[in-house]
C-alpha cells in the first residue's frame, strides 16, 4: 500500500472512531435526560428508605441521615420524646442507610428538604414546632470500593456530587487519600453519566426489600434497625467486646479533628434547596468502641452562611462512659436497640443544652 492510500485509510479509521464517540455520547445523553432523577432508580437498602421518606411527607419535620451507626444507632421515637415540650419538639425519621456516606447522605438530604412542608400550627397529633437535620460528621466521603459498580453510587454520582467530594479534601491530607477520595468520585462519575445499569433499573426495577421494609417500621421504628444476634454467635461476639473494654486504657486521648470545607457548604447547599425557613441542622459524631483508645475531637459548632450549628460529639468515653458498655453494642461499632435508646437520649440531651446555651431556634416555617 502506498504512502496515500495508507493515509486516507488511517483518517477513515479515526473519523470511524470519532462518529463511534460521538455517537455513543449522544445517545448516552438522551438516555441519562430520559431517567430523571438518579436517586429515584432502584438501589437496594436505599429504595427502602426512600419509600419510609415518601410515606412521611407532610408528617415528619426531622431527619436523621448516615451511614449504619446512624441507621442502627437513633432511635425516633426515643428523639421525639426526650425534646417534646421545647421549642425542638418535632416528629423525626431515621433515613441513615447501612454502608452510607458524606455523598448519599447530602442527595438524601437534599431530596428530603426539596418535599418538605412546615408543619401545622394547630391540628396536628403532634404539636412540631421544629424541622431538623441531623447529618453524619464522621461518615466516609465515598462509598467503599466494592459500591463503586453499585447502583447506590452510580446514580447518584453526578457533577454536583463530584464538585461536593473535591471540597471534603485539604492540602492538609495525604496525597494518596486526595487522589482516592477525587478519584473515586470521577470514575463513579464516568459510570454514571454513560449509564451504566441505570436504564435496565429503570424498566426492570425490582421490588424493595419488604422483609428489611419491614423491620425498619415495625412498633413506629421509622427506619432504626436492629441487627440481632443468633445464640450461637452471640457469645464469641461479646467475648470480644469485652476483651476491647477490659485492654482500654484508663483514659482515652482526644485526636483535634479539623472541619472539611465541604462540611460548611452542605449546609448552604441545604438551605438553599429548602422551600421551609427556619431550618436546624446538627452534625452527629458517632461512638465506636474503639473510641475508649483515643476518640475524634472536632470543633463543638460549625459557622456557616445561616449562622451556627452544633456538632454533638457522642464519641467522648469520658462524657459518656455509661454508652460504652457491652451490654449496648452488637459489634465494636454498632449499637443494639437498647444502645440506641440510651444514645439517642443521651445525645438529644446535650442538644437540648446547646440550644439552652445558644438560643432556641425560630419556629419552622416561620
């Protein structure tokens, strides 16, 4: 072949190519505006609560959001009576969601404001007067990696998420969990903006999980869920737990935790969103049993456009001693339904005490 016909064939492959890439984008595109809302495509353990969020609207005002040591770890029912009586009365859900995180819990969060409504003055069996939500500090940015190829990433894995991932990194951190943390988001990005499973879930949705629906509802639950131990696992795991208890050292040290800039633009990313004034937001760190080692210690409030929000650190062994007891946890990081009823008091407490000392909020709505 000559030097002319070699080159017209190698701009015919590359024009090939191009049509092949051109094409492929646009019919990615028309399929991606076709679905709609991403977070609306089934994905199993989230449809769940997202069904428990629709069932609610109009009813409840509060929202706690996280991954499993919030799903596991607040109690509804146990919030709403230990704030009743103050300008914090409420009724609240649980919408955490087992393997969550910063991500999920901001698209949650978002779509929760996005449908809510003030509650009534007058007429309601329950006087509310405040809307809340209550979001997981120490929840990871992404997913774990085996959620990557997962539908709970991949439709949810837009550009406004990957805007929020970049700004949960400082110059501060490690230059490989930077790369991680924004790399991940790009490739979960990638998947999602050529669809990848979100039309076969779209027309082949399967049916949410009844058994788990179920659990999360039963005796007013609104979304806790307890994981239960069988006999013949229940011994080796609290032989285990005591033995984390028993090497603890007298006295567990506090590692300073700084605040991610993502942290503070949630918040006003939320507002934004929310057709309700008068919201309140409340970070949560959560407790862990490794905690009475040494525990995280981020800032007690964060500032942000709207004002100041708590941060309730339930971390704190020394504050909180009676919580980290075996008797309350089904591994070292969740809480059982008893622990989740003494946590869920203890923390509704101090936010009760920091609202003493910080002024109550205004009435939701206005």
């Amino acid at each position: 072949m000559d030097q002319g016909k070699e080159s017209i064939s190698i701009r015919k492959v590359l024009s090939a190519v191009a049509m092949f890439i051109a094409g492929f984008i646009l019919v990615a595109a028309a399929i991606h505006v076709s679905l709609g809302n991403g977070l609306k495509l089934h994905a199993d353990i989230r449809s769940e609560k997202l069904q428990l969020m629709d069932q609610w609207q109009g009813k409840a005002y509060t929202a706690a959001f996280g991954s499993s040591h919030v799903h596991n770890g607040f109690d509804p029912r146990t919030f709403d009576v230990t704030i009743a009586g103050t300008p914090l009365q409420t009724r609240s859900l649980n919408l955490a969601i087992s393997g969550g995180s910063q991500t999920e819990q901001r698209v949650e969060a978002l779509s929760f404001l996005k449908n809510l409504n003030a509650p009534p003055r007058i007429g309601a069996p329950i006087e509310s007067r405040a809307c809340m939500v209550i979001l997981e500090l120490n929840a990871g940015a992404n997913f774990t990696n085996e959620h990557l190829i997962h539908p709970r990433a991949i439709n949810i894995y837009d550009l406004d998420t990957v805007r929020f991932v970049s700004k949960l990194v400082t110059p501060q951190m490690g230059l490989q969990q930077r790369i991680g943390r924004i790399g991940y988001s790009l490739l979960a990005m990638v998947l999602h903006y050529t669809n990848v499973g979100m039309l076969s879930s779209d027309i082949f949705a399967p049916p949410i999980d009844h058994e788990m629906f179920h659990a999360e509802t039963i005796d007013d639950r609104r979304g806790l869920y307890t994981v239960y131990l069988g006999p013949d696992v229940k011994p080796r795991v609290e032989a285990h737990l005591r033995k984390i208890v028993a090497e603890a050292p007298p006295s567990s040290q506090a590692t300073p935790e700084e605040l991610l800039p993502g942290n503070r633009e949630l918040l006003n990313e939320l507002a934004a969103a929310s057709p309700v004034r008068n919201l309140s937001y409340v970070y949560l760190v959560m407790p862990m049993l490794t905690d009475l080692k040494n525990y995280p210690m981020p800032p007690d409030e964060i500032a942000w456009s709207g004002g100041t929000a708590p941060i309730i650190n339930m971390a704190r062994p020394d504050l909180y001693p009676e919580l980290f007891q075996v008797k309350y946890w089904v591994d070292d990081a969740h809480l059982n339904e008893q622990g989740a009823r003494l946590f869920t008091r203890l923390m509704a407490e101090r936010l009760k005490q920091w609202y003493v000392a910080h002024g109550w909020p205004q009435r939701c709505g206005g």
